[in-house]
C-alpha cells in the first residue's frame, strides 16, 4: 500500500496532519473555557516562583 504512493504524496498527507492540529488547537483557544480555567493555568508559573522563593528562605 505505501509502496505505490508516490513521493509527493507524503508531503501531502502531513500537511492535512498538520493542519488538522493546528485547527483542534485554534478551536481549544478560542473556545470557550471557563474563566477559572484559564485563571489558573496563567498563575502556574508564578506559583513555580513563589514555591522557589519559600526554599531559599528556608535554607
């Protein structure tokens, strides 16, 4: 099966993957997610930081 598609073909097929994930990753962005959602994934990092900060102090 692979065998008798032609070279170009699978430039091709990966562009459609690509572009079938790249619109599931549009659609999860502007979808609309819950504030509290989207609230808290933005802090993550600077939870990272403050839990960083805590460990110097104590040592």
């Amino acid at each position: 099966m692979i065998g008798s598609l032609d070279l170009s073909t699978f430039p091709q097929i990966a562009l459609v993957i690509f572009l079938g994930v790249f619109a599931a990753i549009c659609i999860r962005m502007v979808r609309s997610t819950t504030s509290d959602e989207m609230r808290a994934a933005s802090m993550i990092p600077l939870q990272a930081e403050e839990c960083e900060r805590r460990r110097e102090k104590k040592s």
